[in-house]
C-alpha cells in the first residue's frame, strides 16, 4: 500500500500533461515522496531575474542618499535586523 502525501509534503511525480475538454491536466502514473535532503524549497519560489547583490546594493544608495537623518536612521536600522535575509530571499521581494 503506498504512503499517500499529506498538506506540505513533496513529491516527485510521473505522469503526462494531456488535454481534456479544453483543460490541461495531469495524467498521474506514479509518485514518491520525497526525503529532506531531496527538497530545496527555493526551487519553488518566484524569484527575481534581476541580480539580488545588484538590487540590494541599489537600495542601501538610495537610502543612503536621503536627507532626513531620522528616516535613514530608521531605514538602516530595518536593513540591519538578522530577519533581512530571509526578506531578501522572499517571493516578490
């Protein structure tokens, strides 16, 4: 008896991508679950094609160029939290 997938399992799928009324659907033939050290959840998220060093080092030019000393206080306070790099590694970010 397979073990079925549950909510935020991976997969590795084998199947074949055919029309039906109009639709694309999977046609599934065969599954397995995938190992931790199989899954690299990056590969599932959007992210930029633009160089994120390139971006990143755009943004701290503009926040160094701003004239209120207490927004580019505050603004570099916010680049400097330890969560920044994950925000930098976030879909849409």
């Amino acid at each position: 008896m397979p073990v079925l997938p549950k909510v935020g399992d991976y997969a590795e799928i084998n199947g074949r991508l055919e029309a039906y009324n109009g639709a694309r659907q999977i046609n599934l033939r065969g599954y397995r679950l995938l190992t931790e050290a199989e899954i690299f959840p990056e590969n599932f998220k959007k992210v930029s094609i633009l160089n994120l060093t390139e971006m990143w080092e755009e943004l701290t030019t503009i926040t160094d160029s701003f004239e209120n000393d207490l927004v580019k206080f505050l603004v570099a306070k916010i680049l400097q939290d330890p969560i920044i790099e994950a925000f930098k590694k976030a879909p849409a970010a």
